[in-house]
C-alpha cells in the first residue's frame, strides 16, 4: 500500500538518461517502487500519461535566507519545479547576526536583510527559525564569511588581525557544528 500511485509518466530520473514510461509509487515523504503496472493500493492516483515526472531541482545558488521561511516568497520556486535551495551564498547569510561589533548592517549584507531581521544570535538560531516555519523547501544552508567578518573584524577596510582570525574561526566551527552545511565567500566584496 502506498499513499500515492502516479501512472504511467514519462519519468526523468535526473541521471541524463532518456525519459521512461512508468508508474511511480510514494508512501509519505519517500518514493518506494518505481516500475511498469505497478499493483499497490493506493490511497490517491494520478493518470499521468503524456506528463514528465522528474526529481526536484536544486538551486545553488540563492538568497532566499528569509523567503525560505515564507509559503507566499516560495511558490514561485515551487512552480517551477524547485525543491532545495541553497542559502547564505557569496559570504551573505542571515546568520549568525553580524550586529555585535556595530549597530548597522554593513554591506553587502544590506543586499538580504534589515537589522530587524538579523535577530539570530547564533546559526542554530536561524535554523531553528527555519525549522519553526515548516519551510516549503528543503534548505541546505551555508554561512558566510562576510557575516563572520563582521562579527569579528573592527576595521572592515583591512587584513584581519590573529586574534580576529581565531574569533573567525571559533564562529565558523560553532556554525558547522549547529548545522552549516559549509562555509560561502564573495570575492567581489
């Protein structure tokens, strides 16, 4: 049994492989018999003969830290078939808040957010926010480094001491170890 049958789609299995005609079985959130004629009970059932049925797209690049936390800022992904995006790109992310040091939010990391909005104290603290609004999108989360530079660097403008480097570093392992799928810079600033 099977919550949900889809059949007879042209199934794109995201290999590059060409399209093939079968039925696809889902039971909760995993795909549990892919095949021709499958003959599972279903509690729903799609025809889905002359549509594509293909795996969701990732998108890498994004800076959707706040709109992943929205159903209304997601549909538009959705729609076109994305399903994971990748947040906190070129060294912008909206954790942990870069407001210790300063009481503005620098740029570029004007580009994502207020400084309402860089509220959380630590990266398990966006994290927990995104978990807290059942997000409409898998979100594989990266933290910046421009973030971690301002929350460690006095002077923006030039080379980061030792003892700033460290504190750098003491942020970007605290980071990785809440659940930081990587670190993310941006050259051009």
């Amino acid at each position: 049994e099977c919550d949900l049958l889809i059949r007879g789609a042209s199934v794109f299995d995201g290999t590059g492989a060409p399209p093939m005609t079968c039925d696809v079985a889902v039971a909760g959130d995993r795909i549990v018999a892919v095949g021709s004629g499958l003959t599972l009970s279903a509690r729903e059932e799609v025809q889905a003969e002359g549509l594509a049925l293909a795996p969701g797209f990732i998108d890498v690049h994004t800076h959707d830290d706040l709109a992943a936390m929205s159903l209304d800022s997601s549909l538009p992904k959705l729609s076109q078939g994305v399903t994971t995006v990748v947040t906190g790109n070129c060294g912008i992310s909206l954790g942990p808040t870069p407001l210790g040091r300063r009481d503005m939010v620098v740029p570029p990391l004007d580009l994502i957010a207020t400084k309402d909005e860089y509220r959380h104290e630590t990266f398990g603290d966006f994290l927990a926010a995104v978990r807290a609004t059942g997000p409409a999108l898998n979100v594989v989360p990266l933290v910046g480094h421009t973030v971690l530079r301002a929350r460690a660097v006095d002077d923006l403008t030039g080379p980061a001491t030792s003892y700033e480097v460290e504190a750098m570093r003491r942020d970007l392992v605290a980071a990785l170890d809440q659940g930081a799928a990587g670190l993310s810079t941006g050259l051009a600033y």
